[in-house]
C-alpha cells in the first residue's frame, strides 16, 4: 500500500516530538565507523519512523541512516522510503535548532513525496507531485499551529543570486568562486532546511560540491521538485536513488529554485 503525503507527515511530527524529548532529557553523543557523530535522538526517531513506515506499507523497504550504519541494508530496487531521522547530528549535539527529520518515498529510483521537519523551529515542508507546501507547529509538541499553505520561489530572477551553502562543507575555496562567479549573496544553513529555502523563494542555489548521502538529498529534493526546481549532478548523468553499490552516495551537485536559477549556474561552473 502507498502511504500519503499526510501519513508522512504524522511521521515526521512523532519522530520530531521524540527527538525534543531526548534533548530537554540530555544525551550522549557517540561516533559511528565512518567518523560521524549519532545521539540517541537520532536512534529513537529512526525507530519510530521505520515501524509507523512498515505498518502503512509493508512491502515498501526503508533505507535508513541508522540502520545502514549497523549494516542493515534491505534490498529496495527502485521504490523504497529514504529516512534521515536527524538531519544535521553535529548542529543537534552543539545545541543548534537546524536539524530536521527527513522522511521520503523514492518510486522510480526518484523521489515522489517528501516531508522535512525541524522540530526545534516548528517549521515542516512536504511536498508531492505540482505542490509544495509548509506549515508551523509548536516546537516540543508539535502540534500545528497554522495550515499547510503552498509554497513556490518567485517567478522572477531577483538582482542578485542568492545562494544558501552548508555550514560544515559550504565554506570552501570552490563554493566561494561558485559564488564570486554568479555576484552572488551567500548564506549558510545545516541540515536539509537548506531546499527548503529555494522551494519557498528564500534563496535560489543550493551548491554542494563534495560527498552527500541520498537520506540527506531525498526529502528535500522531493519537496523542490513540487515547487518547481531541482537538482542537478556534477558528475553528469540524472540523479537516481538506490546506488548501493555506490553507497548511497552522490558526489556534489547544485540545487536550483527555477530554470534562470540553473542557467545561471551552468555558466558560474
């Protein structure tokens, strides 16, 4: 059974509730095998997810962060759920509030639904196939505290570029001529809050140059795809998910609001 876009959502809010608790309760944080930060937050949110996901769609596999770590990969083909349950660990253990959960469907090794929540802040986008949408919610609670209103960026290109960078990999010699090429205004953001900004008009580039996992990459991507932007490779070939012979991995790319947004970038690269 495929779940809906709103099955996502009650998801992401209960993974969202669980992770504050951990943090108003105080954790540790450990180090996984590949030198990456993991704090019990990210384990129980993880855990929540994958039982709501194989209760609505049992036959749908997951490819979760967590469970990769501990060699529990599934075989997934081309149509699987992709679950970061805590996006942005290191900012989460430093105290910040851009971490999210990262929730989406992948049918066609491309994602179709995607739900990004940063419970820290209340602010939740999701999209689905032409519809992009946001909404606030009380952090700790989560409860909703406005509807899910459409998002889209602005039709027209603005005066100058804005481009939103990571703040670990997004000060970097090449992200910085990236931005001196395109005259452009940088800002920089953890966690996958970062397409969300070009799904609502909030800036136009996303530049990533460098590894990322796909559970970083999916929800996100799905929710910019519903506004009307994308990604693109810069290794070439479309992005598709389920590379597990690669990993899970994609080597850089530029996310981008609209089409002026990506030409300008194909000229600045």
């Amino acid at each position: 059974m495929r779940p809906t876009l709103d099955d996502l959502i009650a998801l992401a809010l209960a993974a969202g509730r669980e992770i504050m608790a951990v943090r108003d309760a105080g954790f540790d944080t450990q180090t996984k095998l590949d030198g990456s930060p993991v704090t019990l937050a990210d384990q129980r949110a993880e855990f929540i997810i994958e039982h709501g996901l194989e209760a609505l769609a049992p036959d749908i596999p997951m490819i979760g962060e967590e469970a990769v770590a501990e060699g529990r990969i599934p075989e997934c083909g081309d149509t699987f759920f992709c679950v970061d349950p805590l996006d942005g660990t290191r900012g989460f253990a430093k105290g910040g509030d851009e971490f999210t959960v990262n929730i989406a469907l992948i049918e066609n090794a491309a994602p179709t639904l995607g739900v990004v929540y940063a419970p820290a802040t209340g602010e939740l986008y999701a999209g689905q196939p032409g519809r992009a949408l946001k909404m606030l919610c009380e952090p700790h609670t989560a409860r909703p505290m406005t509807p899910l209103e459409d998002i889209a960026p602005p039709l027209s290109p603005p005066s100058r570029w804005r481009i939103v960078a990571s703040d670990y990999s997004g000060r970097n010699e090449r992200t910085q001529r990236f931005v001196a090429a395109l005259d452009g205004v940088a800002a920089h953001a953890s966690s996958s809050v970062k397409f969300c900004r070009l799904a609502e008009g909030a800036a136009d580039l996303y530049p990533r140059f460098g590894e990322v996992s796909e559970w970083d990459v999916a929800a996100g991507h799905a929710i910019l795809c519903a506004a009307g932007g994308d990604i693109m490779r810069l290794d070439g070939p479309p992005l598709r998910y389920g590379d597990r012979a690669g990993g899970f991995l994609i080597k850089g790319f530029i996310a981008y609001s609209t089409s002026a947004a990506k030409a300008a970038a194909l000229k600045a690269l």
